[in-house]
C-alpha cells in the first residue's frame, strides 16, 4: 500500500476523529484510584522496619527546593506511622497557607509536634489492617494539598531501617526512586535498546506488544511495570508534561497524545489559532475537544518503525513543553503543571500565613 493509501485509509477509518477525548478528568481520577489501591495493597505485606518514601518531584513540578513528601513506617503490632511534610521544611514562598493547613487537618493529620516525634512534619498513625483509610488520606495529601496533578509526578522509595531497597509492586504510575533521572530517550546506544529494536521487527508479534516493548525500553523500564488505564492508554511522565499512547486496531495505528492546556474557553481566536500551529507542524496536529487543548501524532501500525514512535514520543514531549505555556499565555484555561496547579504560595483569605510551626 501506498503512504498515500495508508493515509486515506486512516482517514476514512477515523484518524482525524477526535482520538483522544475521553474524559481527561476520569483519566487522571483513575490514575489515583489505582495508585491508591496499590499503596493500600503494600502497606499489609511489609514488615515492621519498613519504609515507604513519596514526593513530588521537583523537578517536573518547577517547586525548586521545596520538597513536598510523605513518608510512611510500619511500627510493631501493625501499626502505621505516616509524617507529612510541615512549613518549618519549605522555603517560605512554598509554604502552606492556612487553608491548605485546615485541608491536612481534616483529612485526619495532627499538627507538627502533636503525635510524639513527629517534630515539624504533620503526623498520623494507625493499622495495617486500616490500610486502605491511610491510603486514601496519602493519595489525598499528595493530589489536593500538596499539587501533585498526577501519580506519574511522585517518585517513591519502598526501604527498610537500613535504607536497604525492599522490593514491592509498583504504585501505580508513581516512578521508582532510582529512575528518577531516566526520562525518555533513543539516544542510549546499548544492548537493550538493541534487543528491544531487534524484537518489534517482528510482524509476527502484535502491535501492541511491540508498541509497549518501545515505551517500556525509553521509559527505562520492563513491560510488565507499564501503567495501562482503563482507555488502554499507556501513561508517561515525561519532564512536566503527560504523553499518553493509544494503539489501535483498524486501521492499526499508534497515537501519541499529550494534554497542553484544560478548562479553557473555546473560542474562534482558539480554533484559528490552533489551525495556524497544525499547519506549520511537519506531521500531527493540535486541536480542542470539549475544554482542553491537545496535540496528536499518529505513527502508522502497519510496517510498524519503532523509531518512528521514539520520535514521535520525543517530539511530543518537546512540542507539549513549548505550547503549554504560550497558549495559556493567549487563551488562560490550566497547563497540566502549571503555577494554578502548584501548591499554594500565597497569602490566606485574611493576609496571614500560618508561620514555620505549621
């Protein structure tokens, strides 16, 4: 078939449908629930000693120096101790204003300095076999107050007393500690990147499996440790953007996607605008969907390149980085990460900070 063919087929067959217009919301919604269930499903299996480290990337979240963390140990008899970080911790244009202070109280947190030992953190403690509440209140801490938009922003750390590495299922789309700083690339000349290439050459193999081979071997990762929502979208934390990829069968088509901005108002000056930038890029195109902005590029399933979905992937994490901010220069609405999404730096409703104690 011609390249011509593939692409009238493609159209006809629903490419330049919207692909991606399931509900960014429920995406993200779902992406907590399993990081919640798995965090939930962990904490009864570990032994007294142990530890469990989470935090907001910095990083990807632009916090600087500020570390947002929850750290978890297992005491003995089945009890679990939680610590939240306190301002005494954060830079002072990081801190937490008193509504964010009330929100941690609520969710069932003591002050600093009221659960013995917790120092300058928050503190909580409960029971294995209460699991899932703690894991419910972590979730909550790490999504509502400290600004996490997604699992796929927090690293984690599963160690015991010795800070020995414990090994444990993955927590969702939460990034394992010592891969912090792999990110994506098709850069890395070595065997495993070979193996990988040499693997999805195979037609006999279906296209999702050599399309999950690709994404697991530039994430750094295995297959079995990729995160599939219940779109069938592979999710990846990519710097301070989120690209997902979609396979589909008919036409077999591979699609990568990226959210630039959400709760924007479309407008005509939008959809010009939008139509200007597809226009003047080389392949793929932006448009909006109900309230949010997205970007596409498809890599065509039959006669399968694994570089192309390597570039694809790359190319969209660049284009994702880029737009976000110029668009929501122009239009307003939300970028997945952006200064709406970080935790509060501002004054409270009545122009006092809580201060370092809280």
């Amino acid at each position: 078939m011609t390249a011509e063919g593939a692409a009238s087929e493609a159209y006809e067959g629903g490419l330049l449908d919207e692909p991606t217009t399931a509900d960014l919301k429920a995406k993200v919604t779902q992406a907590w629930r399993e990081f919640a269930a798995a965090l939930a499903g962990l904490l009864p299996n570990l032994e007294p000693g142990a530890h469990i480290d989470l935090t907001l990337d910095p990083t990807a979240s632009g916090t600087g120096t500020a570390v947002y963390s929850v750290s978890i140990r297992v005491l003995p008899e089945g009890v679990v101790e939680a610590l939240a970080v306190g301002n005494a911790a954060l830079p002072q244009e990081f801190r937490m204003d008193r509504a964010a202070v009330a929100d941690l109280v609520a969710l069932g947190w003591s002050p600093p300095g009221v659960l013995p030992g917790s120092g300058d953190s928050f503190g909580l403690r409960s029971l294995q076999d209460k699991a899932a509440q703690v894991a419910t209140i972590v979730t909550r801490t790490l999504r509502d107050v400290h600004g996490a938009p997604h699992p796929a922003f927090l690293v984690y750390l599963v160690h015991d007393e010795d800070d020995e590495p414990i090994e444990s299922t993955p927590l969702g789309t939460a990034r394992h500690e010592p891969s912090i700083e792999a990110g994506l690339s098709v850069d890395d000349d070595d065997a495993a990147l070979d193996a990988a290439l040499a693997a999805v050459t195979d037609d006999v193999v279906p296209l999702e499996e050599r399309v999950r081979t690709v994404v697991a071997t530039m994430s750094k990762t295995t297959v079995d440790q990729l995160q599939v929502d219940a779109d069938g979208d592979i999710g990846i934390r990519a710097g301070s953007a989120m690209v997902f990829v979609r396979v589909r069968d008919n036409p077999p088509l591979v699609d990568v996607f990226s959210p630039i901005l959400t709760e924007v108002e479309p407008t005509e000056q939008l959809y010009v605008k939008l139509s200007e930038l597809t226009n003047r890029m080389p392949i793929g195109r932006l448009y909006c969907a109900q309230d949010t902005v997205w970007a596409s590029i498809p890599v065509f399933g039959r006669n399968f390149q694994a570089i192309h979905l390597m570039l694809a992937m790359q190319v969209m994490t660049g284009l994702a980085d880029e737009l976000d901010d110029r668009l929501h220069g122009e239009f307003g609405g939300k970028r997945f990460f952006g200064e709406g999404d970080k935790p509060s730096a501002g004054k409270s409703d009545d122009g006092h900070r809580p201060g370092m104690y809280l």
